[in-house]
C-alpha cells in the first residue's frame, strides 16, 4: 500500500489528491451531460439510447460521489459492533 494511500485512509486531506478527484468527478458530470444531449428527445428509445442513457446516469452517480465527497470515498468506516446478520 502507498503512503499516500494510507494517509487518506487516515482521514488526512491532502489537496492534490482532493482537487483530482473532484477533477474527476466534474469530468463524469460533464460527460454525462454531453450524453444526455446526443439522446433524441421522446423518440422511441432503441437499446443503444437505452445504453446511452444508463452510462450517462453511472457517470452521474460517479461524478457526484467524487466532487461531493472527493477523497472521502477512501475514508475508513467504523465497522458496527455486532453483524446484522
């Protein structure tokens, strides 16, 4: 495991790897939008649009997960202290 790895998972911010996932995350939604416009509106849609639209909604949830919470996402969780199940 790299250091800076570690150092995220330690909660530790560092603000190169904060400003690239946020990067990314703007990226997602920018392509995503491109998407949403190359789909005709009310037409029939045809398993390519269909495909078109599910790939812009997975670079929607990805892109809003990397710029709301950026390097966050790495963060460790406190694990409960009992299994649900």
């Amino acid at each position: 495991m790299t250091t800076i790895h570690q150092r995220l998972r330690a909660g530790e911010r560092i603000w190169a790897t904060e400003a690239c996932f946020r990067l990314a995350g703007l990226a997602a939604l920018a392509v995503a939008g491109w998407i949403f416009r190359q789909i005709p509106p009310r037409s029939q849609a045809s398993p390519r649009e269909f495909l078109a639209a599910a790939l812009a909604v997975a670079c929607l949830w990805a892109g809003l997960a990397l710029a709301l919470e950026g390097p966050g996402l790495l963060r460790l969780m406190p694990r409960p202290p009992r299994a649900l199940f």
